[in-house]
C-alpha cells in the first residue's frame, strides 16, 4: 500500500515545493520511493502552473535538491480523500484547510513542525517577502521536520509490509 503525503503552503512556490523535494530526496535515499508519494499544493490560486520562486530554487540546488519542475497548484477536494499526511507550513494554511476538509479526513491535516526534532518552533516562516537568508532558514526547518516525518513513514511502511 503507497503512503501519500503531502505538503501545503499558501502559494505553493516556496515552502510547500521545497519540503517536497527534502521530502522526495529523503524518500529516495532510504529506498522507500516504490512505497511512498510526495506531492505538494498551495491553499490559494495565486501562482497556478507558476515554477517554485527563483529563491527557493537556488537555496534547494544548494543543498542538492531538486524543485525547478514543480509547476504550482492548488488544494483540491480529491487531495483530502487520497493523502494519508497533509502538512501545512503554518497556521493561516492550516485553518484554511480545516474549513475545506471532510470532517472524516481532518485527522490528516497537521502542522509539518509538529514531526521536528531540533527546532521548536510551531511553524515554518513564509520567506517570500524577505532576504535569500530565510530560504536557508525554511530548509533547516523542513530538513528537521521531514527527517521527523521520515520516521513515522517508514515504520507504516513496514508495518504494512509485516502484514
């Protein structure tokens, strides 16, 4: 069974598509690609089929993450029936969800800072207004908390494998 996550941000340009490609390159390197989907989408239809921000792109290439091929899009209805995870980056994007969301999917929807292990803030900052220094700042949060999530899906990989 494939365990599907995904990831949301307002716009789905910066921090959304970024944990995406933390997240797939981490899912790659611990061989679980076959058993687990990444994806990502925003709350809001501000930059739809937009490419991720050049900022963002640039602080992922730095790191060795891919993410300039991730053309933007928007939370659907369909996206809370097939996710088992929907991670939101903050608050505003949480609640936002939580007013579209089934009542019988809400138990998916999360904060992806909730999965962190070093940081302890509660959210991951939108750097979009801001200086190429808090794209690095938005990865070192994601790094840590998808590293979080990671674990969680690893062990309901193989416990599905077990069964």
């Amino acid at each position: 069974m494939m365990t599907k996550v995904l990831f949301v941000c307002m716009g789905n340009i910066c921090r959304s598509p970024s944990a995406e490609g933390v997240f797939r390159h981490m899912i790659h390197e611990a061989g679980l690609s076959d058993a687990v989907s990444v994806d990502s989408a925003g709350t809001h239809n501000y930059h739809l089929g937009d490419a991720p921000d050049a900022r963002a792109i640039a602080a992922a290439r730095k790191r060795g993450y891919e993410i300039a091929e991730r053309p933007a899009r928007q939370v659907t209805a369909q996206d809370f029936r097939d996710f088992d995870l929907i991670l939101a980056m903050d608050w505003e994007n949480l609640s936002a969800m939580q007013q579209q969301c089934p009542v019988m999917h809400r138990h998916k929807l999360m904060l992806l800072m909730r999965y962190a292990n070093e940081f302890e803030e509660a959210t991951v900052p939108d750097p979009y207004y801001g200086s190429l220094d808090g794209f690095g700042k938005v990865l070192d949060y994601i790094e840590d908390a998808c590293q979080g999530v990671l674990d969680v899906v690893r062990k309901r990989v193989t416990q599905y494998q077990a069964a």
